[in-house]
C-alpha cells in the first residue's frame, strides 16, 4: 500500500509491543488487561506499525472528526455482519475506524487491536511489520476515507475539517496586473533546514516576496513581454483543523545521502496565523489555532519508532494520578480483600483523612503523628518508617497533596486536591471504580470515572502504542530537537467549543450499536477476568495428618504411603482460616478433640513444624499462605506418642559426617567413608562432637565450598563447642570430617587447617617387633607420602601401648612379603624418600635407625652360608674394612687373624678382600643393606672343572635371592658369569 520508505528499527519500540517480525497471534486469545491509572486506551504494536496507532489516536483525539464518523449508520455504511454478501454494499475501512474509536473509548482494556482495520486496509502479515512514513499515511488514508465515503452524507468529511487552499500570485510590477494560482491542501509541508522554527518557516512562505528582476523576468500576460514582478503566497482559506508536516528528512547531495534535521525547531502552544493570511480583516478567533497533537519521531533516518503527545480535549484521561500513587491506590485495593486490611492501610489515605478532620485544616508536623497513633493505635515509626521513611520526608515527597509551611512545620492539605469522585448511570447510583475485583457488572459507562485536578485547561498524555503516560505541556519543549523529536503537528482553531455534555463522557455522540456492542463486551471482560481471578484465587494446600507420621532421628516421616498420609484441599485464599478448618473436619470424620494447624516444611531430615496457624476470622492471603503450603493437623502435643518440637530453633540440619576409611576399604580411590547424621539447628557443638567423636578426637567442618579444598576444613575449636550448629555456619547438606586421635597428624592444630586432601590420605602397617607382650600387635597408621618416618613411629607407639622410652631405643623396619625384616629407615625421611608403598608393613623393632653417616650391614660366616643365620650391625662409614671385620667377629663371637672381608655379590675370581688398609666402607662403594662375608684361610682357586655345584647370591634394596646352580661346566658357568656376574659360589 505504501513505498517502502523505512524498516522498523525495534531499539525504539516499546515494551509493550511485540518482537521482532513475529506477530502473536496467540496473545489474542487471552484475556486482556483493563485500562491503567490514565483510563485511556493505548493500541497495540503489531511490529511495525507504531507510525499508523500515533496517526489513529490523533484522529481519535479529534472529537468533531470522530463524531462526524459516528454519525454515518448503518443505512450508509452497511454493516460489518454483511461483509461476505456479494449483493450488499459495505463500507469496510469506516466501520472498522467507527468500531475502533468506539473500542478505544468504552471498552475496558489497557490497548486495542488493529487488526481487522489493517486488514481492511488489504494490508498482509508482511506490510504490518514494515514501517512507513507516517505523513504518506495521513494522506492517502484521507484519500482511502474519501473513496470509501463516496455517495454518503460524509463524503465531504475530510476537506470539511482538513481542507484549506493557498494562492500564489504574481503581480507585474509595469501594469499591475495579478497572475494567480490557487492550490488546495490537506497538509502544509514546511522546511526545518535553517529555520528557527515554525512561525519563521511560514513567514518566509507566506509574507516573503520572490522578485523576478534582472536576468530572472518573468511574462506578464497583459503586457505581453518580460517585466519585473513580484512572487508571493497567502493562505486564502483556513481550514478547522491545521495538519503541518516538518520536513526533517533531507537529501545531501555531496554525500549523496539521506539525513535527519536534529537541530532547534520551535513551534507554538498558540499560534495567530492572520500575517499568512489573504483575509487580514476578520476576527481574531477566525486566525487563533491551538496544538493538541504533536506525533514524535525517535530515530534516524532508516528507521526509528513513532509515539505521540495529545491534548485531551474532552478530558476523557485521568491526568493529575499519578503513576506512584495509583500503585499505592492499586494496594489498596488488593489489601482490602483481606480481613486484616487496618494493619496494611496506605498511609496517604490515613494522613489525608486526618488533615481533613481538622477543623483549622493545618497541624503542626509534630503533631501529626500523635494524632496518627491516637486514631489509629500505631506509630509512624513502627508502622510506616521502615517502608516509607520519616513522616516529614513521606509529606515533601507527595507535595502534589501536603501543603507544607515555608519552615516546613505545619502541614495542611492542597485545596486543589479531590478525591476520586464516582460518576453515576443513567438510575443515578453511583457506579464503583473499575476493578476486576467488583462484584458489580462492568460497563462502558463505568469508564466515565475519571480524576480531574481543578486547573483551567485540558491535559497531555504521551500515547506510545500500548502505554499511555500523562505528561506536562512544557514536555513538548523537549521536542523541539535532538533524535528524538516532533515530526507532524496538529493545531485546531481556538473557536471549536466542546459542548459541556461531552467532558468526561466517552458515551457522548456514540451510535447506539456500538454502545451496545461496547457495553456486550465489557460484560463478557468482566466475566472473564472474573473467572480467571477465581483461578487465581485459588491454592492447593497439603495437609500432613499427624496420626500418620511418626517422629525419629529429629524430623517427622510420614508411617504410611504419602496417598495414605497426606490430603491435597484446593480453597479460595480470601477464605478464612476457620473455613480451612471446617473443610478439614468434613474430610476427617473420624477426628476427635483440638485440631491445630501448622506451617510445616520439607527438609533434607524430614518435615519440621514452624509456626502454629492462629485466628480463624483471618483470611489465608492476610495470614500468608501461599500455594501449595504444606499444613500440619495434629494434636499441638505429640505425634506418635512422641513429643514435637517446632520452630526455627528446633529445625533439624543434615549434616554429611567424613570418617577415614580403612586401608582397602570403601573402593579404589576412595579414603573416607561418608554417612549421615541429624541434629537440631539449635543443639550445641559439644553434643555433635560427643555424638560422633571418639575421646581424644576432633570435628572438622566445611560449612561451604568443595570438600577438596584444604582451606575449607576448620578444626572445632574448645572454645567453639557452645556455640550452636547454625551460628557456625552448619546446614543442611554441610560436610564435618571426624578424626580419631591417631589421625591428627593431618591437622595443623595451630592454624586449624586441614593439611592434606582426603584423597591424598592412606595407611601404612606397624606391627610390634619388641616382643615386650606375649602376642605381637599390629596398628594401622594414617599418612600420606609427606608425613615423616619418625612421627609414624611415635604415633604407633602411642597406639601400641608401649613405653615412652622406645621413643629413642626403636626403629621401624620394611617386613618383605616372605617377613624378613629389612633395612631400618632413617627417622628424617618422609615416605616418599623411604620409597614405601601405601598399606606397606613396618616393624617397631628395637634398636635406633642409622643415621645419615652410619652404614646397617648384613654379614655371614662363609662356613656358615648354606644353613647359618644372616647377622646385622650398624657401623660408621667412615670405618675401615679391618674395623669393619673386627665388630663383625666381636658380634659373631670369632676371633684370630686369618679372617677376611668380602662382598658375597663380588666373584672371588679376583681374590679381592675389602681389608685393604687405610680405605673406608665409604671409599670401598659399601652402601646400607649390603650383605658381607667373612672367610678364613686362603681363598680357593678360579672354578675351571665340570660338575660344580655351588650359590649364586644377589644382593638387593633390602633384600637377597638365592639360585642353585647344579652341575655346571666351566663353560656354562663363563656363560652364566656374563649373565649373573656377581657369584659367589663353594665347593660342596
């Protein structure tokens, strides 16, 4: 229908339209919302057509316009009911306007739909997502009107309201002759582009001379040749309403694009438009043009969003609520469905309805709240302080009420202020508010409610699709320029009266089908909000039955199936608690004696009863239950026989207990065992810790954050233990780890921290070598790969039960898998360095451990080493082989010098001895866990006949093997030697 001129630019749009290019069509099957605090009606943005609502609530807002429409019937126009009949003319396009208007002003919702008049239109789903310029569209849908208005009494409607004509004329300057042209227009177009503004833009249109002189001559009829002249342009006729389109969008040809004029455009409240006039002679009336609407384009020049400012000429609005007020007021309303509404009342209407008692109409502020506290039994501090602040700030800041002295210590209210005053219907009763809330039956007269202050003068709205706003008239200043500013103006002469039977009356010049469509609708609205208030209502409460549960392990679980136990009971909110009751004595026939009902909820341990639920008179939305409450029926005493504890501080916290697992318990990867365990918010520490730990043990908690991070754990602390599980920070779902005293050396106690991870935590075995008892114990010692030898050891010493002196006579020894003790490790080194493995067996041994100078040898009697036991010694390494020897024949009771030193890993083929004089252990490559022999007498000669029969040793980290090797040739043997080149092997 139109060019496609520019595409909506959604940044503008308000919220209240829909989204980008997609029409909801399911949005029109709901019910919609009733008209907001201004009880005017917005339209709806169908995605792109902001630019089309702003041009209809203009021409709505025309009452002479809108009235000349309603006043074409049916006989004329036809009827919509007929549209599908070929033989029947009808006049689409106004019966849809007609209905529109008729929507807009008596029907009941927040925003009309313009659906069916764009599909009057021919418009499809595509044009109503593109915009379009909005000053095309105020002229061809004149055009479309007139079309469609063609062989009624409206034919002549838009140029009998819009209609105006120029003359330009052209006067010879020789023969005076005058050459004129008259133009017709519904519009007048002016230049934005270096002017001021709009009284500028018509002086240069209608009082500037264009003069043809020089080289520019123009022909002058009469003369019959080139002459000066004189060019100019008056309006000759004015029309009643002043359409003026701004020109705002220009072309640069040196950028060869297109632009918007953002710069400074004024235009009158009033204009006086007699100097652009023919006629100079008539009365002023005849000349004086008043804006009452200014259609305001936000944007740039490839798209933007339209909305429009309007004077409400027949104060049809409510203005002077406002926004803030009307959501109080709203709470009001909401407030008096409950019983309880003198505790929630608005303090604007209790202070109002103070100030107007009195008789001097003034009080000082001070005073104010004495008074308040006498009527009402509160103070301002204790009722309104917290939500609204000091009463005195609460008065500055409704200054459109409360008249304050200029010392600001008395206050009075202002004269101009009116309470809401009801109309009434044609019985004279008086009509209630709109509220979807009324049991009385909503009409469109109901809409003639409306708020008016007692200024001269009508107001302005800001009518922004859906949303309408009232607004100051010096707003409009604020379109004068920028992105955001006017592009159509509407004046209409000053003369045009309304009649006084047209203020505050959308009833006024309606046909009676409409009003009687209008009034079916509003009706079927009220019904509809009304059921899908009742659905609203509406809660679903769970009653838990006390007979039914029982109580263990600190919460309520219910003893039957949850079908059994508990009853679902849908009720209306603004029922009363003593009608729950009643409901619930008509379930429960085989109930007997006090029923009492309370608040219960659902926690990890169970359900936990809070408060008791008290005042039957009291409605369940003034006492706050909400939907899908869980309500417990019990006796008030006992369930199951067993006493009941409710409330806040006796809510039951689920705690997630961590114990140590043992060595290959609970699965691979897993060190700790977990279980859970139930006990009051209330209850303190030293009851957790008794109910947990072992003596001698300690509670760490993790009242936050990953169980994996160090820094989460904190020990309980002695003096925490009379603090309460919730003040430390304990709730439901929190992790405590219990350790046993043998397991605190994970803890550093001065910090309070945990110093290694649950996964990094294993054990290792020590078992009791000392023999002091007559069985030997084995303990199970926590570690990880950091943790020192030596406080492994004094822990198993304290978990054996063994003196304090072994402390520093005994050391701990690897046992192999065959139980031979090994090496014994240094006490300085942590697991790691010993090269032990997790669940490895130790044994406390007597004996101290070798220090870092010190060598433990094994050795043997060469005589001995078929069947003789393998003996031990700790000697320094900085000994000789000799002193060596000489310790070994001390301990081996031997004695003479015919004995000599040997590795046994070492072949004898060399007949090398280690007493050699002078050298150390250390400078012979001795190490810790060498196995040593001792022979006498000379050694035997190399090995080089067959069937030899002998040992092959070799010496390993804390252990040795033994192979026979059975009738070897020298040959074999050589073969062997490569192989296994540490022999030691004897005739048999």
């Amino acid at each position: 229908m139109f060019g496609d001129l520019f595409e909506e630019d959604f940044s503008f749009v308000s919220n209240n339209q829909c989204g980008k290019g997609k029409k909801s069509k399911s949005k029109d099957t709901e019910t919609p919302a009733p008209r907001e605090f201004t009880n005017l009606s917005g339209i709806k943005n169908q995605g792109g057509t902001c630019y089309l609502n702003s041009l209809l609530q203009t021409l709505h807002f025309t009452p002479e316009f809108r009235e000349a429409l309603f006043s074409l019937g049916p006989e004329e126009l036809g009827s919509l009911e007929d549209i599908n009949k070929p033989d029947v003319k009808v006049r689409i396009i106004p019966l849809q306007l007609q209905r529109l208007f008729a929507q807009l002003l008596l029907l009941d919702q927040q925003a009309a739909s313009t659906t069916d008049l764009t599909e009057s239109f021919g418009w499809n789903s595509n044009e109503e997502m593109r915009q379009h310029d909005v000053q095309e569209l105020n002229r061809i849908l004149f055009s479309a009107l007139e079309t469609s208005l063609v062989g009624t009494s409206g034919h002549d409607l838009i140029n009998r309201l819009y209609h105006g004509t120029v003359v330009n004329q052209i006067v010879c300057k020789e023969c005076k002759n005058v050459s004129e042209r008259q133009e017709d227009f519904l519009d007048l177009t002016v230049a934005v582009k270096d002017v001021s503004g709009l009284e500028e833009a018509l002086w240069n249109m209608y009082v500037e001379e264009e003069y043809f002189e020089n080289d520019n001559l123009y022909r002058c009829g009469a003369c019959n040749k080139l002459v000066e002249a004189a060019k100019s342009a008056k309006l000759r006729k004015l029309p009643p309403f002043l359409t003026v389109s701004l020109l705002r969008f220009n072309f640069d040809f040196e950028k060869c694009e297109r632009y918007k004029e953002m710069s400074c455009y004024t235009f009158p409240i009033r204009i006086n438009l007699r100097p652009f006039c023919e006629q100079t002679h008539l009365d002023d009336s005849e000349y004086i043009y008043e804006l009452f609407s200014v259609i305001i384009h936000k944007g740039g020049c490839y798209g933007g969003h339209y909305h429009v400012y309007i004077k409400d000429v027949d104060a049809l609005g409510n203005w002077q609520l406002k926004e803030e007020e009307s959501k109080l007021m709203s709470k009001e309303k909401d407030q008096k469905e409950t019983e309880n509404v003198k505790e929630m009342e608005n303090p604007l209407t209790v202070l109002k309805e103070i100030l107007s008692e009195e008789e001097s109409k003034q009080i000082p502020v001070d005073q104010l709240g004495q008074k308040l506290l006498e009527k009402k039994g509160v103070s301002w501090n204790k009722k309104y302080r917290k939500q609204y602040g000091p009463i005195r700030k609460y008065l500055q800041n409704h200054s459109q009420i409360f008249l304050l002295s200029p010392d600001e210590n008395k206050v009075s209210l202002k004269e101009m202020y009116h309470k809401l005053q009801f109309g009434s219907d044609s019985q004279g009763q008086g009509l209630q508010s709109p509220s979807q809330d009324s049991d009385v039956q909503w009409t469109s007269e109901s809409l003639c409610t409306v708020l008016k202050d007692n200024t001269s003068g009508s107001h302005w709205f800001d009518l922004n699709d859906s949303k309408v706003q009232p607004i100051k008239e010096k707003d409009i200043e604020k379109q004068f320029q920028g992105k955001e500013s006017a592009y159509m103006l509407f004046y209409r002469k000053s003369q045009l009266k309304r009649p006084p039977e047209a203020q505050a009356n959308p009833r006024y010049r309606v046909p009676d089908h409409l009003l009687n469509e209008m009034d079916a609708a509003n009706i079927e609205l009220h019904k509809r909000r009304m059921d899908c208030d009742s659905a609203d209502y509406n809660i679903d409460l769970h009653l838990h039955l006390g007979s039914h549960y029982k109580l263990y392990n600190g919460a309520l679980h219910p003893s039957l199936s949850r079908k059994d136990s508990v009853l679902d009971l849908t009720i209306d909110k603004r029922k009363t608690l003593g009608d729950v009751r009643q409901s619930i004595f008509q379930l429960l026939e085989f109930w007997e004696g006090d029923m009492i009902l309370s608040i219960a909820k659902s926690l990890p341990a169970g359900l936990h009863l809070y408060q008791t639920l008290d005042g039957d008179e009291m409605t369940l939305a003034g006492i706050g239950l909400a939907d899908g409450a869980d309500v417990f029926v019990w006796n008030g005493k006992e369930v199951g026989g067993m006493e009941v504890l409710p409330g806040l501080d006796h809510e039951p916290v689920l705690l997630n207990v961590l114990r140590l697992a043992g060595y290959n318990e609970g699965g691979r990867g897993q060190h700790f065992r977990e279980s859970q365990h139930v006990i009051p918010s209330s209850a303190e520490l030293s009851t957790l810790w008794k109910a947990l730990a072992s003596p001698g043990g300690i509670i760490l908690k993790n009242s936050s954050g990953s169980d994996r991070e160090l820094e989460n754990w904190k020990v309980i602390c002695e003096e925490d233990m009379k603090s309460t599980v919730r003040s430390v920070g304990l709730a439901d779902g929190s992790s405590i780890l219990v350790l046993d005293s043998h397991d605190q050396s994970l803890v550093n106690m001065a910090s309070g921290n945990l110093t290694a991870f649950t996964h990094d935590i294993s054990w290792l075995q020590v078992k009791n070598f000392c023999r002091l008892e007559a069985e030997e114990k084995q303990v199970k010692i926590t570690a990880t790969v950091e943790t020192v030898m030596s406080d492994i050891k004094i822990k198993a010493i304290q978990e054996l039960q063994l003196g304090e002196d072994l402390v520093d006579a005994s050391c701990l020894r690897p046992v192999n898998e065959s139980g031979k003790l090994l090496s014994p490790v240094p006490e300085d080194y942590t697991v790691k360095e010993a090269e032990l493995k997790m669940g490895s067996l130790l044994g406390l041994c007597h004996g101290k451990a070798p220090t870092s100078t010190q060598l433990f040898l094994y050795f043997v009697v060469a005589s001995d080493l078929q069947g003789g036991p393998e003996m031990e010694i700790v000697v320094e390494e900085s000994a000789s082989a000799r002193e060596c020897l000489n310790l070994m024949l001390d301990k081996s009771g031997l004695s003479g010098d015919s004995w000599h030193l040997r590795r046994i890993d070492w072949c004898y083929e060399a007949g090398e001895a280690l007493s050699e004089e002078g050298a150390t252990l250390k400078e012979l490559n001795v190490c810790s866990g060498d196995t040593l022999v001792i022979t006498e007498g000379k050694l035997p000669p190399k090995v080089e006949q067959d069937g030899i029969r002998g040992q092959c040793w070799r010496p390993l980290h804390k252990t040795r093997w033994k192979v026979n090797i059975a009738e070897l040739n020298a040959s074999s043997l050589l073969k062997q030697k490569s192989n296994c080149p540490h022999l030691l092997y004897h005739y048999k």
